[in-house]
C-alpha cells in the first residue's frame, strides 16, 4: 500500500461512518501541479476523539489543534478537525481552536491559497474557496485573506512564503510581500528548531540561491542570518574570485546544490566563508592583494556559534563546522605528506568536504587540480591503505614500560605516520619503532 491509497482508505472509512474527508493542503498543490506528494493529510469534521475512536490504534499527536495520527498498513497520516483558530497571541500556536463542520471555514484559516485546496477523493473533484487553483496556474504565492493577519498568526508563514516561492519558482503577490516586509524584524519570535528547519528545506529543497536572494530582498536575511547579509559588498582578490563579492561567490554555490543535498553539505556550503567579513583587509602597497588572515579559524568558530543559535544536534554541529575549518586543505593537497594527505582523506562524511571543494572551484577560478588529484588519489589507493589496521596499540606500550599519559598519543601518532608513508609494514617493525622512542625519551639531554 502506498500513501495515497493509505490516505484513501482513511477518508473513506470516515466517510462511511457519517462524515466530511478531503485530501488537504500541499498533497492537492502537489497534484495539482504534477508532482508526487510526499505525504497525504486528511481534513474531515469528526472531533478529534471522534476520529480516535473510529482508528483506536492513532495517536493523538496534536490533539489539542484536532490533529490525530492514524496508521494504515504501516503509513502514517495526519488527519485533523475542521477549526477555526481564535488568537495567537505568541505569534506562533493558536490561543485555543473552535471545531468547525465547514470545510471553507477551516481552509479559510491556512496560509496560502495554493495550500488551500481540498480533494474529494470520491470524485477527483477540487473544492477551491480562495483562488488556490488560478495562483497556481499564474504561479503566484499569496497569503489567504489579510496578509499581516496571516502573518501575524504564525511568523514562520514569512519564510515560509519565500520557500515556497523559491521551490515553485513563483512570485510572491505584491500585497503579502509587503507584509513580510513590514513584518520581517518580528521572525525571531519563532522557535529557533522550527526556523532551523524552514532554512534547512530552502537549502535542501533544490533552490537555495532563489531563497536567500528572496530572504535577502524581503528584509528576512538580516534578521535571520546577519552574518551572511554582513557577505554583501565584501570584495575579494580578482585573480582567485573573478566572480565576485563574497555575497555573489556564496549565491553561485547555493545555486549548484542539488534537490537533496545533505543538510550537513548545505549549511556548510552557505557558512563556508563566514568569517571572510570580519577579517577582512584591503590591499596596501603596489603588491598587495585583498587578505582574508585567519578567516577559517573566525567562520569555525562563528559557525559553531550559528549551530549553537539554530540548536543543531551536535554531530551536525561538529560536521559543519569542520566543514568550514578544512575547505582551505585542499589547496595543499600536491604538497600534503602521505600520511597527512591519508588523516584529511579519513575526515567523518569526507565525501561531503570533497563536494563543498568542487563547488568552490565550480563558483570562483574553475581551477580543478586539486579536485582532480584528490579523486585519482581515492580511486587508486586500496582503503586500506587509507585506512589501515594500527599495528600497535597503547598496551603495547604499556607492556614496553611505557606509563600512560601525554607520550601515548605522540608514539602511536609518529608509527601511524611512519604506516601511513609506506616506512613501516609490520607490528615487530612498530615495536621496534616504539622501543626507539622510548630510548629517545629516556636518554639524558646533553648540554
């Protein structure tokens, strides 16, 4: 079974058992537009306790807005209560919610028309009682009734609206982007997760570049992310960035990331350069070019910051900023030792840091002879030689006398080395390697 006959068998079995159920929402936008839906809601005018116990096995995930989750043949769908909401006096949740047995009430409360729409299921026929479908076909986002009010309600419906817009390519109407306009300060009333995930999609969603200039050109950027709006008007040396401003160079790159791009890949990409701003120096001299010093270890740090705000778990945390703090290595890649170049090589998720380089390339000089080396280096060198079996281990060095403490690490880091280059191949080798560092450590300085 898949999701649209799990959605299906929903609607009608609350149909037989007396009551109003439509598809709604972006499953009928998605139809209507020739996309496959990712997921089916269903809206129907049995209460909430109602439709639990019609499907005693669902779950009352949103009880309190009349939404419950039912689960057929292993798919889960949302089905929710026709309402009104009354009050958002958080900017975010509804004060409280009057159920409702009119479907054109309850699509009268959603954001935008396109997501306004309803299916009877029976039929195939569209119920549309705010214009959803004629948007659609002017590929036009606006907001359902009075744009601030609707705004007002939810303010993450302001960066919504510019997902949307960017995701469909439409245009967003004049009247709701004035609203997001004079309302674009009041978004950091939302919750920073849910933020989070609303940019997560514009990144992932195979449009980035739209959205941000979008965000940008609302007033939401700045607000959001100041210190990628700090990007604009920020030059770089000519001969390595021929594109561009900082701003330009990170748009190019946005542009290239694909419709399910990793997350990880994507906020990465977007805060590789972040600390470009704030170190920032014009040239000086006849010589001098445009210098960026210490910018990876500044936008590391801002980035973890940024995380931090957005509250990503912290494996993404760590993820993306050493995706920041290992894009410049590759510049060194020709002269890199081969146990260094090994180490970079074996970076958690290295296939996300060869694709941020290639991007790089891609949107600034289009000098690939790193990208290239790096790709030939992979594919004929045998994983484990990248990767190999330590041949020692601290007991080892413990059995050798050797007490635990700092020396451990600088041992067994010196014979990884000497594996890793090809100068040792065995454990007797090793040892014998490690008995030398210890003669070494033990021999008495000379004066």
């Amino acid at each position: 079974m898949n999701a649209r006959a799990a959605a299906e068998k929903i609607a009608g079995v609350l149909r037989e058992a007396g009551h109003q159920a439509y598809f709604v929402g972006g499953c009928v936008r998605d139809l209507e537009l020739g996309r496959e839906p990712a997921d089916y809601d269903v809206s129907t005018d049995a209460r909430p306790d109602r439709v639990q116990e019609i499907f005693p096995d669902s779950l009352g995930i949103g009880a309190q807005f009349g939404v419950i989750l039912v689960s057929v043949g292993g798919i889960d769908v949302e089905v929710a209560t026709f309402r009104s909401d009354i009050g958002y006096s958080d900017g975010r949740h509804p004060d409280r919610v009057a159920y409702s047995n009119s479907a054109k009430e309850d699509v009268l409360r959603r954001d935008f028309t396109i997501n306004g729409l309803l299916l009877d299921t029976r039929t195939n026929d569209v119920l549309d009682y705010v214009g959803g479908r004629d948007d659609l076909r002017a590929r036009i986002i606006r907001a359902i009734g009075e744009p601030e009010r609707r705004f007002r309600e939810d303010k993450l419906r302001l960066v919504r609206a510019v997902r949307f817009a960017a995701r469909f390519h439409f245009v967003i109407e004049p009247e709701t982007a004035a609203a997001i306009r004079r309302l674009a300060p009041e978004i950091l009333v939302v919750s920073a997760e849910r933020l989070r995930d609303e940019l997560t999609k514009i990144l992932t969603e195979g449009a980035a570049r739209r959205g941000f200039e979008l965000l940008d050109e609302l007033g939401l950027l700045s607000h959001v992310l100041p210190e990628i709006a700090r990007m604009k008007g920020v030059q770089q040396p000519p001969q390595f960035h021929p594109e561009g401003d900082v701003w330009i160079h990170t748009l190019l790159m946005l542009e290239m990331l694909p419709a399910g791009a990793s997350p990880t890949l994507a906020w990465g990409t977007l805060l590789h350069d972040v600390g470009k701003p704030p170190t920032f120096a014009p040239p000086t001299g006849p010589e001098g070019r445009i210098r960026f010093d210490g910018h990876v270890e500044v936008g590391t740090k801002m980035a973890e910051d940024i995380c931090r705000r957005f509250r990503f778990s912290n494996d993404d945390t760590e993820q993306i900023a050493a995706l920041v703090a290992n894009h410049l290595r590759f510049k060194d890649v020709l002269q890199m030792r081969q146990s260094t170049l090994k180490r970079f090589l074996r970076l958690p998720r290295f296939e996300e840091h060869l694709e941020l380089h290639r991007l790089d390339c891609l949107s600034s000089h289009r000098n690939f002879e790193n990208y290239d080396f790096v790709q030939r280096f992979l594919a004929e060198t045998p994983p484990a030689e990248v990767r190999p079996a330590r041949l020692i281990s601290g007991d080892d060095l413990i059995a050798l006398g050797l007490k635990p403490g700092p020396d451990f690490k600088a041992i067994l880091h010196a014979i990884e080395d000497a594996q890793l280059e090809g100068r040792i191949k065995t454990r007797d080798e090793a040892l014998a390697q490690a008995r030398q560092a210890l003669a070494d450590k033990s021999r008495p300085a000379t004066k």
